[in-house]
C-alpha cells in the first residue's frame, strides 16, 4: 500500500490483507535505521483478525521517500499525517525503541488519533554513545554491528531463533546495512537527545520490556510505566532489545492480551 505523507511516498504493508479504515487500525512504527519487516509476524496476526493493520516504512527508511526527521516531535506530527491520509479516526500505535518514543509523542500531541499504545523496548531516555553517533554519521558498517551486538539478548547470540538456520545477530546488521545514508544517525541523534514527557498521555499503555536488554534497560522502563496513567508493564525473560524478533510467541501473547482487554472496554463503552 502506498500513501502520501508530507508531500512524499510513503510505503505499507498491510499484513496480508486489504486495509480497511473501518476496522480498529493498528499502526507499527519501527525502530532507528529499521523497516517495516520487523514487525512482519505481529503484524500479520492482526490484519487477519479483524484489524486494519498499516506497518510503514518511515519518511527516509526502506522504500519510503523522503528524509528522516531529525527529532522526535517531527516524527510525531508525521505520523498524525499518516493517520489522516490512512483514513481512520484514530489507531493504536505499536511502537519499538525509536518507534516507542514517536508512538508517546504522537499521544502527546495529538491524542485525538490515538486509541491506545503498545511500546517494546522503550525508557524515558535513550542516550547515545558517542562513538555510535560517530560511526552512524560516518555511515561506517561498525554502527550496525554495534547495534546489532548490543541489541540481542541469549536468543539472539548464542540460539534459539523460531526459524531453524537464522541468526539473528547477523540478519539485523544485514537490514541496518541497507538504511538510507544518514537515516541511522538522524535517528539515533533524534533518540538521544529526546525525553520522553508523559503529561497528557491518557489513553491505555502496554510496555513489553526485554530482561535482558542492555539498550532500554527494563527497569527504566518500569520507572516509565510508573510514570504514566493507565499503563501497564511485563518484562518478558531472557530477551534483549529486538524482542519482538527474539521472543515473537511472548511478545504476540502480551499484544494480544493487550488488543482483547481494549475491545471489551470499547463495547462496554457503548
């Protein structure tokens, strides 16, 4: 699916099946350098049961035109555009690391389109070592290793993938290694120099922490829940950063609970 963002191309995937903007919209926002096959079994369980799924490759990321934003306010106002060109009143947002911090900001600002939030990876800062920032702006390979490294907990090293053969490590150097030059340190600036306010964020929040995340640490990101109305955490055992890559059974089972609990609210509601 294609739409028109600011002025730019903006490739989706739908999850397999036609969108539907009268259906609950999910919305899947990745993380920096990323695209949208990150999320490609999440989203596919939803769109094929009862949702209008629409996972973007963001502004500048996969095959997506335009240029990364520099900060993540900008990110925000981009994907209210994406909701309004989408055609649906309002969505939740599932968002990863960078994909997280856009998600909470677009809730701050314009809350109207938000329906609820499902964060992965995520803490109210995610600093930057310089030397990453140096690599990423450089576009040295050595930046998408580091992430790489840093980002996989147990599974992701040492084994356990749910597809027989893959290493993840490797599989996530190879998709940072194809981001547009500049996006990955336009993203990673925008991250780092960001802090997460949670004043006006009422709609419901679902934080799925990895245990072993050495990016988002998930007692930082408790401390956010804690911080936040009607939010809610699970920390997920023995996975790090890229947890819906190296726990995608665990993470699909928090989301799913997450969506059912928001459906029975919204009826009631009626």
């Amino acid at each position: 699916m294609e739409l028109t963002v600011d002025g730019h191309r903006v490739h989706a995937a739908t999850g397999g099946r036609q969108f539907d903007p009268n259906l609950p919209a999910m919305i899947f926002l990745h993380g920096a350098g990323m695209d949208r096959t990150v999320w490609s079994l999440q989203s596919r369980y939803f769109a094929h049961r009862g949702h209008a799924v629409l996972v973007p490759d963001l502004a500048g990321h996969g095959q997506s035109d335009g240029e990364a934003k520099t900060s993540i306010g900008d990110w925000a106002d981009w994907v209210s555009q994406l909701v309004t060109a989408a055609g649906v009143a309002g969505a939740v947002l599932v968002g990863h690391s960078m994909g997280s911090l856009i998600a909470l900001e677009t809730a701050r600002r314009h809350p109207q389109q938000v329906t609820g939030l499902l964060l992965l990876g995520v803490a109210p800062r995610m600093p930057v070592h310089p030397d990453l920032l140096a690599a990423a702006q450089a576009n040295d390979r050595k930046a998408a290793s580091l992430i790489s490294d840093w980002g996989y907990g147990p599974t992701g090293h040492i084994g356990g993938a749910k597809i027989p053969g893959l290493y993840l490590v490797w599989g996530g150097e190879r998709l940072l290694e194809q981001a547009h030059p500049d996006s990955l340190f336009r993203d990673l600036s925008a991250c780092n120099s960001h802090k997460v306010e949670s004043d006006g964020i009422t709609c419901p929040t679902l934080l799925v922490l990895g245990d072993k995340d050495r990016m988002t640490p998930a007692k930082a990101g408790l401390k956010l829940s804690q911080m936040m109305e009607r939010s809610e955490a699970i920390v997920i055992p023995e996975s790090g950063h890229m947890i819906m890559l190296e726990k995608p059974d665990e993470t699909l089972a928090a989301m799913k609970q997450f969506t059912s609990r928001l459906s029975k609210e919204g009826r009631q509601a009626v």
